[in-house]
C-alpha cells in the first residue's frame, strides 16, 4: 500500500537569509522522507521585521518583530510550519504554537568584517564600526573602547556595501548566515567565543508548528537535531529568565558535550564597561533546570538598572 502523500506549506520571510534556511529545512524533508519536490511547498511572508530598516529593532518594540506575521499565519492555517532564525525568536510562544526543534547548528560565532587589515586590533582608534545589535556593539565597546561604534542597519548585503565603499571601516556579522549567503570569504576574521559570545540561538535554524498537531510534528521530528534541541532549551529559559525590553545586550551559549551541557552567559552596559559573566554546567537530562539556574544566577548578579523587570 502507497501512502498518500502530504502537501506541508512552510512559511518564511522573504529574506535571502530566510529563504535559505526554508530551502535547508525543505530539502532535509524531502529527503527524509523520500518525496518529490511537491510535498512541501514554500510561502514567503512579510513581516513588520522587514519593513523597519532606519531604526534599531530595540527601537521599534524589539521582539517578535520578524515573527508575528508567520505564526499569525500557523494559528490561521494558512501554512503548517514556519521556519526562523532561532535567534530572532521571542522566549515566549503565543499560545497554540511551538517549537518542534532546530536544524543541526552551524557555526555561533560572530565574524568581523574589515575594509582593512584582518584582526580587530588593526582597527586604527577611532575606526567606524557598525552595527545593528546592542549585544555586539557592548562587546565590542568593551574590548575596544577606543572605536567609533554605531548603529548599521539592513541586510547583510546593505551592510557589507557600506564596509566596501567605506562609509564604515568594519561590520560584525553571524558567521553562519554570511556562510549561509555564500559570503564567508568576505569575513576578515572570526571571534572566538571566549571573548566575544553569541547570541541566544546564534546558528541555529528554528522550526515551529502548531502544538498538538502531532501529524505535522512526527514529520518534522525526523529532521531535528537532539543535541541543538537542548542547548537551545538552556539558552532559551535562560533568557527567558532575563529579557523583556530587549534594550539590554545579553549573550548565551550552550554546548552539548556527552552527558554534560556547559552553559556561559554574559550581560553588559550599554558602553560595555560593565561585564557580568557566569559559567554552569548540569546534565543533559536537566536542560531546562541548567538554563533556569543559570538566568536566576545572572539575575542576582546584574544591577537591577540593568536588567528590569
Ligand atoms: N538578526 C538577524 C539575523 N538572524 C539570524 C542571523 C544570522 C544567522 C543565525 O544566527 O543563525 C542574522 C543576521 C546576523 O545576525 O548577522
């Protein structure tokens, strides 16, 4: 007996970034399952994310910005399964959707882009450096207080223009979606994760369905990765136990390594001259406890004026 096929309907924003990792989570259905091209079909979705390029996204109300639109859309059954940065994904669903899990993880780190020279000690005091994320701008600040960091907006093409025809002399990027793009060979360098973390979810392609739809998940699961489900689970509750405003540079990463997962996070100021570090670990099994724990710690440690609640 044939089994009939499905027809799922994935939607994505519009993004080449976005389109990418819609293909990626695409094509890993298909072949998991064997079908032909026509058994998942993509829907591209604009989102308020999208229309916003002059002003930070902690400006114009932070989370769920590239998102809404797309779970909307779930909630409407419209589409099946949206597929997200994971990074760009608030710490609290709406109620009837989640997320099933996450392509394996490509490389967190964050790379530098340089008009010239190819460390960010070659940046002469006073460079221009430009980005649109508090989290990088801090760490940045921290390390090289001497730069000129501001805010750099669009997408990555836009922003790797701007390095180009010198209006800024750098840019700070995620390695994965400038792979991703097929631009890894304009990375001047990469920053180790010891001095420069990631951002919660940095790497990692998100896939979320509706809850209870159980047909839709038993095809997704066969996709997912284990070990990339639990580190996000520690990041995510550990932000979770952090965010609301959003206006505040926080930095998170979890490493699955056997039975033990390793958890760092930071929070900064603004100007980066405050830094707020702690480091756990716990067992694979206590994922969500680790990442609780974790966000409880850092809580405790941050001057309230930094983290409100
Ligand atoms: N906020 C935009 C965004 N969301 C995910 C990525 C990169 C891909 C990833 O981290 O998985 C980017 C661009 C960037 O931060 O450089």
């Amino acid at each position: 007996m044939t089994q009939s096929l499905p027809k799922l309907r994935l939607g994505t924003r519009g993004s080449p970034l976005a389109l990418w990792q819609a293909h990626a989570v695409r094509d890993a259905l298909l072949k998991a399952h064997r079908w032909p091209d026509e058994a998942v079909e993509v829907q591209v979705i604009r989102t308020t994310g999208d229309a916003i390029t002059d002003r930070a996204l902690s400006e114009a109300g932070g989370k769920g910005l590239f998102t809404k639109e797309l779970e909307e859309a779930l909630l409407d059954r419209r589409i099946d399964l949206a597929v997200h940065s994971a990074k760009d994904m608030p710490t609290r669903l709406p109620d009837g959707l989640h997320l099933v899990g996450y392509l394996p993880r490509a490389d967190v780190r964050d790379a530098l882009i340089l008009r010239e020279g190819v460390a960010l000690r070659d940046l002469k005091p006073g460079a221009k450096v430009g980005t649109a994320s508090l989290r990088r701008e801090a760490q940045l600040r921290r390390l090289r207080p001497d730069l000129d960091v501001s805010l750099l907006r669009g997408n990555v093409h836009t922003r790797l223009a701007k390095v180009e025809n010198g209006d800024f002399d750098g840019t700070l990027l995620a390695y994965a979606g400038l792979s991703r793009l097929g631009l890894a060979d304009k990375v001047s360098s990469v920053l180790e994760t010891t001095d420069f973390l990631p951002a919660v979810g940095q790497g990692a392609v998100a896939i979320e369905t509706r809850f209870g739809d159980i047909a839709v998940d038993a095809l997704v699961v066969p996709v997912v990765c284990p070990a990339t489900g639990l580190a996000l689970r520690v990041e995510r509750a550990y932000l979770g136990q952090l965010d609301g405003s959003c206006r505040t540079p926080i930095a998170g990463l979890a490493q699955v390594d056997g039975e033990e997962i390793r958890f760092r996070g930071a929070v900064l100021s603004p100007d980066g001259a405050r830094y707020y570090e702690i480091v756990r670990y716990g067992p694979r099994n206590r994922a969500l406890e680790l990442g609780i724990a974790a966000g409880q710690e850092m809580r405790a440690l941050v001057p309230p004026e930094l983290l409100p609640h």
